[in-house]
C-alpha cells in the first residue's frame, strides 16, 4: 500500500515540476515580449533620377510619339515639333552659300579668258583715244600760239587730253588685274563671306534637328507636359523620363539618429508595397538641409535645435518591383 501512495505522490510530484517549468516559461517569454518597447519606425521614400527633355527652340507641337509609362531607350524619338521658321530659314541661307560659293569660285579662278580679251580691247582703244587727244592737243597749241584759237578752247582741249590719258591708263590696270588674276585679298574676303555662309547653314540645321526631340536617356515616361497643337517656347520641358533602373531612397533623419548611419553603410527597411519586403540600402550620400528645416526644439536636451540631415541610399541588389514613390520603413532602433 505505501508502495502505491510513494509512486502517486512521485508522479503528483512530476506533473507540478513541469507545470511549474511551463509557467516558468510563459512568464519569462510573457516578460520579453511585453516589456520591450514598441517599435517606432522611420519613413522614407523610394526616389529615381528624372530627366527633363526640352526644345533648343521654340514651335508647335506636330505629335506625340509616346505615352505615360511608356519604356524607352536612348535615342528613342519622343516627339515632334514643326519649326515653320526655322524651314523658311533654312532657304535663305542656302542660297546665301550658293552665292558665297560662286564668289569664292570666281575668286579662285580668276577671270575667263573672254573677260581678258575684253579689258584688253578697251585699252587699247583708250590708249588710241589719249594719243587722239594729244595730238589734238599740240595742234591747237600752236593755233593758239599764232592767235588763231582762243585761251578757253585751248584749256578745253588739254583738259580733255588730260581725261583721255587717265582713262588709258585705267584701262591698262583694269586689262593688267584681269590678266594677273583675282587678288589674294579678294580670293581671302571671298572664302570667308562663304565660311560664314555655311555657318549658318550649320545653325540652321541644329534648329531643324530640334523639331525631333529623342530620348537622352533609357527610362520610364513619367510625364507629358504638352499635347499636339500646343505652341511652346525654347527650353519649355516636353516630357519628364524617370531613369527606373537607378531607385534610391531618401530619408530626413534628425542628427540624434544619424549615430548609426554611416557613408557607405548599410539601412535596412521594409517595403510595404513588396509585401514588406526586407530590403537592404547602402548609404551614398548624408548632407545637412537648410537652417530652418528643423524637425523639433531640444531644448529640453540642451538648449539647441536638432539638425535635420538628408540621407540617400540605394540598394545593395536590384529589387524587383521597386518604384519611385514606395514607402520605405525603418526601425529607429537600428539607426542608434
């Protein structure tokens, strides 16, 4: 019978050991879990780089080749501008360079043969109207000697000799530059006058290349500024591209939590939107923002304000799904 009642009282003995155990445990888990604080996290936001396409000139828009979320890659045509002016232009100075080109020409080869000829020919015929004219000159030199002619008609006579030699001689140089050929300085003037001409030309073109506005960069389009027909000017954005491939995250963290942050160091957060997915962030970037972006007083720490600093990191390994935007959360107990 004793034998009995010591067997009980040693599994009675048992069943209160391991309760007491699983109290014991209860209580010691009860404890942690509920005396730790709550987690207070920290927002940030998933930025990407955007890319601003904009005209050199001003136009109208012709039409969109693109649309909202679109993809592209570089060089990609966006939209397209009609450029009126710039066509009428275009015109213009094209037959300017014709014209510099036929002068450079000209200078280059000097005069034809037929032009030689000709200068040629008139000299000689002014050279026969000067000997003409003196010897008119001497005969009525010596009418007016034997009182024959009067002094005026004399002076008329000599004036006109003097005329007829200037011309002769004028001819001669005419007939001498044209059988020489085009003077360095005039072929020099020439080139240049044509030189400028085709730097028109070439402005010309680069605002003709404006009405065809393609994509700098691979990205998403984020935003369509314009919508055909609309008239805009030179350096108005067009349309916003967001470089998807390059998230980053970017986080306003008072300076009493930066104690924990470093460049180059690693932040990990969730992501609501992924299904509050870890990811982890490498910091790149950490820059104080301006004076009066102050998040709170602290003069109950100290007497001063708390800074408020920029931090910027990206991930570490690309995340699927990750967009400009997303929320990101981080426990500020990480970051002390």
């Amino acid at each position: 019978m004793s034998t009995r009642i010591s067997k009980r009282s040693l599994a009675l003995r048992a069943v209160v050991i391991v309760v007491l155990v699983a109290l014991l445990a209860v209580a010691v888990w009860a404890y942690r879990h509920f005396s730790q604080p709550e987690p207070v996290w920290i927002q940030g936001q998933v930025e990407t780089t955007q890319v601003r396409v904009a005209a050199k000139v001003g136009g109208r828009v012709e039409s969109l080749r693109v649309e909202r979320g679109q993809r592209v890659e570089a060089g990609d045509l966006l939209i397209v501008l009609d450029l009126p002016e710039a066509r009428a232009r275009a015109r213009q100075v094209e037959a300017q360079v014709e014209a510099a080109q036929a002068m450079a020409d000209k200078a280059e080869t000097g005069a034809r043969e037929e032009q030689i000829r000709a200068a040629r020919a008139q000299w000689r015929a002014a050279e026969e109207q000067a000997e003409l004219a003196k010897v008119t000159a001497e005969r009525i030199e010596r009418l007016y000697a034997d009182s024959v002619v009067p002094a005026q008609r004399r002076d008329e006579v000599a004036a006109q000799a003097g005329a007829a030699r200037a011309q002769a001689d004028a001819a001669r140089e005419a007939y001498e530059m044209a059988r020489d050929a085009t003077r360095s300085e005039d072929r020099r003037a020439a080139l240049a006058r044509l030189s400028q001409a085709e730097g028109g030309r070439e402005e010309v073109q680069v605002a003709l290349d404006e009405a065809e506005q393609r994509a700098p960069v691979a990205g998403e389009v984020s935003v369509t500024v314009v919508e055909p027909g609309e008239v805009v000017g030179p350096g108005s954005p067009l349309i916003v591209i967001s470089i998807t491939d390059d998230p980053w995250l970017t986080l306003n963290l008072r300076e009493d939590l930066l104690s924990g942050v470093r460049m180059g160091g690693d932040l990990s957060g969730q992501v609501p939107a992924l299904d509050h997915r870890e990811v982890t962030f490498r910091v790149d970037y950490m820059a104080p923002l301006a004076d009066f972006a102050t998040w709170r007083s602290a003069r109950d720490l100290g007497g001063f304000d708390l800074r408020t600093f920029e931090v910027r990191a990206r991930p570490v390994a690309p995340v699927e799904g990750l967009r400009a935007g997303m929320t990101v959360l981080i426990d500020e107990r990480v970051l002390r």
